[in-house]
C-alpha cells in the first residue's frame, strides 16, 4: 500500500507517460553531450600549440629532444633555423631601391663635371673610372641587364686588370626574395670609347669577377644610394657577400679583462648532438649571460653529429665558424673564446684577486645569480643525461624571464655566399623542388608511397601543371645518383648542387678562408653544409615544390604521423 500511495502521488511513471518521458530524458542527454562537445573543443582551440619544437615551452623540447621512444619519429638533419628566418621578408629598407630614373637624374646634376673633363678626352688614353659619366653608364647598365633585381647602392668604380675596364660593386636583392638580406656583388666591365669620345659598355662580367670593388678603399668616397624614408625604423639585415671578420676578439689589457665579468658553461651533454639541440642549449647560455650582463666565454669547437656526417661517425674539432656568423656574434654580444680566456685567466686572476663562482646544479636560477659578484661563474654540468642538457637551465620559472637571443646567430656567410653564387648563375629567376629520397624511401612500411611518388614520371606528372616547360629548375635532394632524375631534362634545364662543386673545392674562396680558420688544415664540405646550402638554393626559387604536401600524401615522419605534424 505504502508503496503504491507513493508512485500515485508522482504520477509520473504512469504507463501511458513511459514514451514522453523516455523522449525527454533522450532529449536532455543529447543536449549535455552536445555542450560537453563545445566545452572540450573549445579548450583545445584556446590552448593549441604548434609542433614546431622550437616554439614549445622549455618542457615539451626537453622531451622533444630526449626521446628514446619507437615512434615513428627519426632524427632531424634538416637544417637548424636561425635569426635571419624570423625576420620579416618585407623590411622597410627592402622598399627603398633605385630605379633608371634616379640614376638619370643624378647625371644632369653631375653634367658641369662630366662636361669638364670632355676636353681632356683621348680615344687611345685609359678610361677614367673615377668619372661621373663611366660611373652613370655603368648603373644604368647594370639595372637594365638584371631585371629582376632591386638596387639599393652602388659604389665608386675603380680600374680593373686593364686600360679599357672598370669594376663597380653593389649592394642588391632580388625583386622577389623571400629572405630578410642584401647581397653584395661586384663585377668587371669592358668600355671601350668613340671617336667622338662617348662610352659604351662592351661587356659586364660574371658574379664577383670586379675583384677590385670588393673592399672599399680607405678615405673611398661614397657611390650612389637612395636612403630609406625611415632611417629610425632600420635594423641590422645581413649582407651576404661583404669580406668576413669573425677574427676571435682579445682582451685590449689586463685592466679590462679583470674589471670583466663572465660567465661559462663547463661539461654537460651537447657533444656530438644535432644541430637543432646545439643551438638550443647555446643560445640559453648567451641568453643567461645576457641577463646577468656578463661576458660568455664559450667553446667554437663544434663535435659534428654522425647524421651530418659522410663518415657515419660523430667528429671532433669542427668550428662554431663553418656554421654561423661569428662576425655577427662578436659585433651584437659580448662573448670571448675560451681559450683566449683561460689563457688570460691564467695569467691575470691570482694577481687581480678574481674569484670564481662555482654552480653544480641545474636548477640554480640566473635570478638567484643576479647578485653574485665573482669575476667568474661557472655552471658544471655532469654526466648524466638529460640532466646535463644545458638548455635546463632555461625551463621553469627562468623560462619567462630569460629569452634566447635568435637575433645574434645567422648563418654563415660564407655559405651563404655559395647559395648566392649559385641563385646568381641562374639569375634568380629559377623555380625549385624539393626530392626526398634516400632511406625514407626504401622504408615502405613508414612511406609507402614516397619511392613511386618521387619517380621521374610521378614528378613530371605533378610538375605539369605547377612549372613551366623550359623553365630553370633546381632539384634539392638527398638522392646521391642525380642521373635518375634524367628524364626531366625533356621538359626543364634542371640543376643540382654538385654541379658548383667548384664553389668549394680547393681552388675556391671558400676552401682558402676555411683552410686559414683551421690553422693551414683543410675543411671538408661535409654533410651538414651540403643540406644548408641544397635548402637555401631551394628556398630562394620563385615557385617551390616540397616532396610532402606537394608531391606525395606520405607523412613526413611516417604514416599515421600527418595529424600530430599539424596539431
């Protein structure tokens, strides 16, 4: 009875109810589905990251980096970025260039002078470099046989190998560059001269062929240029082709190396580590040396990782200078070689009372540092990995605090110089695809299409419709034998790094510089350099076509890897 009375009361579970109550509790519980959907989606949308390690809180690179997972993952030998890459291509001082009519009008202000020294014309006589006439006529020349280039200075002529020829430089960059630089090249240019003593080009040169131009003479006075609008707004751009100083800086006396303040990085686990993972531990040093206002004392020796390498092998005594620019370095932060600095160390810190600072653990924050008044600190790292990983240093709270400075590390320019030489024996006007191949592709379990995908018909397939028929086209690749990729040259003139070997071998200003920076022993062109200078080619071609996207479905990391690529 009892329990009778009580569902009489509810009336709710009467049976003619049952079916509009079951479609109301249905109902309610779609909806509660539905908002937790939009609750969880909406969580991830706010809190989403990009893969891109680099980018990732302190955290998630030291797993990125540490990893001895299985996955499908396979180590990094691509190219490291550095400050230039983050800069934007579209600098105001790239929007400042000359044009014909700026050289023109510069000639009717410099006629008075031009006209003077037409009575002292002599057709058999040298040509005299110096006059603002040859000096016009060269600009004009210049602009008008490379047309898809945008000026922006050009230096004073000066006489060549010969009577009849001039070599001017200039400071340039293509119409449609994709990289925050300025270029420099200088060429030789034969004048020859009429009857009634006007001049003629006869010829321009090839790239960097006005050797006589390169250096800008003591006391030179300056060319032609057209300054930017806002002077305030410039900031310092690399200029790819200029003479390399990256000299190591010496302390100028005993006064100002002991009034000094330093810091170093002793031991640790970054030997022999890739690329990405040297210069993420690096730039945390420069970054605490940077905050503490002290002096980096570092190691330019470089252990070059197995995966760069022709050998297979980890290899010693490479330098921080075959890789970045030093110069840059040197002129934008304060550091010193360690060996200059011990030696100084050495002979100076007994009689000068220099105390060291010795700190042992990792998790010792630069802000607890900020107050230690010691000539020298000096974090010791162990032998146990990962905790020995310099980058430690810069996790946690220090993350928010200390920036890693990527402003002060670009690329070599020597390097940079081969990219240049070879994008200018294309005239910049060249379109690129980028070929993975190699071990990827004869792993068909993680790229099951990549091998048939990367064929030379496949290529062609897909190029139809993307490149032009004749078009210049460099080929980026880790393929050793380019002979396969023949069959394209029935549709474009394509090129291939080894074709410039001689940008490097030992006739080449490369091998000379690098041979002198190694104390007289010479450098090997090694795997790391190839790829940076492959890449670069690549990336400076007007259309790029990339192996995964473009010309295959596979992942780049292998299958079932595409979502955690982009997520």
């Amino acid at each position: 009875m009892l329990g009778r009375s009580s569902l009489s009361r509810t009336g709710s579970f009467r049976l003619e109810n049952l079916g509009q109550n079951a479609m109301t509790m249905i109902g309610n519980l779609c909806f509660t589905m539905f908002v937790v959907g939009v609750l969880i989606f909406t969580i991830i949308a706010v809190t989403y990251e990009p893969e891109d390690p680099l980018f990732h809180p302190s955290t998630k690179i030291t797993t990125f980096l540490t990893s001895t997972s299985n996955a499908t993952f396979k180590s990094d030998n691509t190219v490291v970025k550095t400050g230039e890459d983050f800069m934007a291509a579209n600098q105001t001082a790239f929007a400042t260039f000359i044009n014909i009519t700026d050289v023109e009008n510069s000639v009717n202000s410099d006629t008075s002078e031009a006209t003077s020294n037409e009575t002292e014309c002599s057709v058999d006589g040298p040509v005299d470099c110096k006059d603002p006439e040859v000096f016009h006529l060269m600009m004009k020349a210049t602009i008008e046989k490379f047309k898809d280039i945008h000026f922006y200075r050009f230096g004073k002529p000066g006489r060549g190998s010969d009577d009849n020829n001039c070599d001017m430089a200039w400071r340039y960059r293509p119409k449609e560059g994709k990289a925050a630089a300025f270029y420099k090249d200088y060429r030789r240019f034969v004048i020859s001269r009429s009857q009634n003593c006007t001049y003629s080009i006869v010829s321009i040169g090839e790239y960097h062929t006005g050797v006589n131009a390169r250096k800008r003479k003591r006391n030179q006075k300056p060319g032609f240029e057209k300054m930017p609008k806002n002077q305030d707004q410039a900031i310092s751009l690399p200029v790819v082709g200029e003479i390399v100083n990256d000299t190591l800086p010496i302390v100028e006396s005993e006064g100002s190396f002991s009034g000094g303040k330093y810091l170093i990085y002793v031991g640790g686990g970054e030997r022999c580590k890739s690329m990405n993972h040297y210069l993420w531990s690096f730039l945390c040093a420069l970054g605490e040396a940077q905050y503490l206002n002290r002096t980096l004392v570092m190691d330019l020796s470089i252990c070059l990782s197995s995966i760069y390498t022709s050998s297979n092998q980890d290899e010693e005594g490479k330098d921080f200078r075959f890789y970045f620019d030093f110069e840059h370095l040197k002129e934008s932060a304060s550091v010193l070689d360690q060996g200059q600095f011990w030696t100084d160390w050495t002979k100076w810190q007994k009689k000068d009372r220099m105390n060291l600072h010795v700190v042992e653990d990792f998790r010792v924050t630069p802000m607890k540092l900020a107050e230690v008044n010691d000539a020298l600190i000096m974090r010791k790292f162990g032998s146990v990995e990962a905790d020995n990983y310099w980058y430690r240093v810069c996790e946690g709270e220090t993350e928010s605090v200390v920036q890693r400075p990527w402003h002060l590390i670009w690329k070599s320019r020597r390097l940079m110089d081969i990219v240049s030489t070879i994008a200018s024996k294309l005239s910049w006007d060249y379109d690129s695809v980028h070929i993975v191949r190699g071990e990827k592709a004869k792993n068909r379990e993680l790229w099951p299409n990549l091998a048939q995908d990367t064929s030379p018909d496949s290529i062609l397939s897909t190029l139809r419709d993307k490149i032009e028929d004749g078009r210049n086209l460099y080929i980026a690749t880790n393929e050793p034998d380019t002979s396969f990729f023949a069959p394209l040259k029935d549709k474009f003139s394509t090129h291939f790094l080894d074709e410039y070997k001689d940008l490097w071998d030992e006739n080449s200003e490369w091998y000379s510089e690098t041979t002198k920076l190694n104390n007289g022993v010479p450098v090997e062109f090694d795997g790391y350099m190839r790829v940076s200078v492959d890449t670069e080619v690549f990336l400076r071609g007007k259309k790029q076509i990339e192996t995964f996207n473009d010309l295959t479905n596979d992942c780049k990391d292998g299958i079932n890897t595409c979502k955690t690529a982009v997520s």
